[in-house]
C-alpha cells in the first residue's frame, strides 16, 4: 500500500519530467526513463499509481539533471539544486 508521502514524492517525480521538458533538458518519455532508470514501458503505471519510482530513479533524476532532492522528497524549495 502506497502512503500518502510516497504518492507525493511520484507526482513530483512525474511533474520533474514535465518541468525537464519544458526546459527542453529531455525530448521523450523515453529519454527521461532512460535517464532515470524507469523503464519507459512502466511509465504508464506510474501516471496510474500502479507503480512507484525507486530511490535509484530519484537518485538518478537529481544526479543527472540537477534536480533538488529537497524538492522531490519534501516540495520544499527550488526544483534545480542550488550549487
């Protein structure tokens, strides 16, 4: 069972690769999971809350992309880490 803390770290997970987009940093679904180690089949799921990403996915999207792990875990600051 999902808790209402893990549902929130996944939206914004999601929300990471819509803001990535944005800031044309990913082209495709596709190069966002390869990214981040999500299979991009499971993509879907996680949209659908069938599925949560890993810490190894988060850990990926703040590594390779500069994204706060304050932000993904708490929503709390900026979405870019501060260098």
């Amino acid at each position: 069972m999902k808790t209402p803390q893990r549902t929130e770290i996944d939206k914004r997970f999601l929300k990471a690769y819509r803001l990535l987009y944005a800031d044309e940093k990913v082209q495709m679904k596709k190069d966002f999971c390869v990214a981040t180690g999500l299979q991009p089949q499971n993509f879907s799921m996680l949209e659908r809350g069938d599925l949560s990403c890993t810490v190894d996915n988060i850990y990926n999207l703040c590594t390779k992309f500069g994204v706060s792990i304050e932000w993904i875990f708490f929503g709390r600051g900026d979405f870019y880490a501060q260098d």
